[in-house]
C-alpha cells in the first residue's frame, strides 16, 4: 500500500517573534536577525555555513 500524500506543501519559512534585545544586538554585531537564526539552528544541528554559504559538518570540511 503507497503512502498517502500530504495535504500541504512544507516550507522553510517560519514568523518567530523574538525580544527587542536580540534584534539590537544583530544591529550591533552586523548580522541580520535571520542569519543569527539560521547560524544558531545550524549549530543546533551539528552544522555551520563555508564561506561559500554551503553547510557543512561543525566537525570538518565537506569533500
């Protein structure tokens, strides 16, 4: 029997209300709120962005 299929599309865009606090401090730092966010859920994952924005494993380099 085949998997039924979902009703909705999933997406990779997520409304997070975070605190004034944090926005300043992307401000301060440089950084845009989404790139704070999406740096912080990478590294939740065991992850990091290269220099060429490709994630790659906090442990090494991807060949």
């Amino acid at each position: 029997m085949s998997k039924p299929k979902p009703q909705f599309q999933p997406s990779n865009v997520l409304l997070v209300e975070v605190p004034y606090e944090f926005i300043a401090l992307c401000e301060a730092s440089g950084a845009s709120p989404q790139a704070a966010l999406r740096g912080m859920a990478a590294m939740l994952c065991g992850l990091r962005y290269d220099a060429d924005n490709r994630l790659v494993p906090l442990e090494g380099e991807a060949a």
